[in-house]
C-alpha cells in the first residue's frame, strides 16, 4: 500500500473524463486500497482517482458511523453511477484538491449510486445527508467537476485571485 500525492486545483489533469474500469484485478485491488490509505492519511471523507492522477471511474467514500473511529469503514465503488436523486440540500463541501476552500453547495438529498466493489459485483447504495453530498462529490470528480464549479461565479473568482496571490507570494521566498 502507498499513500499517493494528490492534484490540487488548477491542474489540469483534475479535468479528464475517467475511462471505466474494465478489468477487475490485482492492479484494481491495489489502487483501491491505496485509494483508501490516501484518503484517510489526508484526512478526508472521500476520493476519487483522478485525484491521484489515475483517471479511473473509482472512488472512496468515508462510511463512518456515529460510534465508529474514522477510517474503520471506506466504501469502494468501481464504476458507480447516480440512478436516482431526490430532494435537496445544501452541505459545506471542501476537497483534497481544492486547498483552505470550503462553500455550500445545493445537492440531491438523497442519491441512489450503483456501482461495482473490486471484484465486479454489482451492488447499490441509497444514502441522504452527508453520505449521499459525498457520493455526489466523488462521482463528479469521474467527470472532470469540481465543487467550485457549484458554487457562485464570484466565489470562484475570488478564490482563485487569492490562490494566483498565495502562488506569488510562495514564489518570491
Ligand atoms: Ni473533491
């Protein structure tokens, strides 16, 4: 197992559109579990591979539960895809990709994501309230999105001119 460095906005490749997986072997089982080391070394409540720069359709889900330490329960979801959404919420979202960002975003409240585990058995989840932000989360991650394309354009822009400032700064030390 590895912990693996993770992109952070705006690098380009945090936009490719990852291909589905199609063979379900060792090398799956691998990334997977380092997909889950990164995540929890982070720490963060979820993961997507083209945030290590591996675009593939997989992603990591934080799954704890109320009397649960973090990192005890990750859910693996290969391929996952929303079949059904309802409701509406809005969640303050962060990303390990977006540094000292944190803004509401409106989601479903509630998604039903199926999906495939490391061995190509299909199975389906239903999660409402932070679990089902996650999910969203993640799966746009599969599709090159990032939570700052959720949120208002002056946001964005005011993140990303104090971003271009930060990068100057770090530059002339
Ligand atoms: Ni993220």
């Amino acid at each position: 197992m590895a912990i693996l460095p993770i992109l952070k906005y705006p690098d380009p490749r945090l936009r490719q559109i990852s291909k589905p997986v199609t063979a379900f072997d060792e090398e799956l089982a691998a990334l997977a579990l380092d997909l889950r080391e990164t995540m929890i070394n982070a720490p963060g409540s979820g993961l997507a591979a083209p945030q290590v720069d591996q675009p593939l359709r997989i992603i990591v889900v934080d799954d704890t539960g109320e009397d649960e330490a973090y990192g005890e329960k990750v859910l693996t979801l290969i391929n996952p895809k929303i079949v059904a959404a309802e409701g509406e919420q809005i969640y303050k979202e962060g990303c390990l990709s977006v540094v000292e960002l944190q803004s509401d975003v409106r989601r479903s409240a509630e998604v039903t994501v199926e999906a495939q585990d490391v061995s190509g058995q299909k199975f389906v989840v239903t999660a409402s309230g932070r679990k089902a932000v996650i999910l969203q989360h993640e799966i746009d991650h599969l599709d090159g999105v990032l939570f700052l394309d959720r949120i208002s354009r002056l946001k964005k822009e005011m993140y990303r001119k104090k971003l271009l400032k930060t990068q100057k700064m770090a530059k002339n030390t």
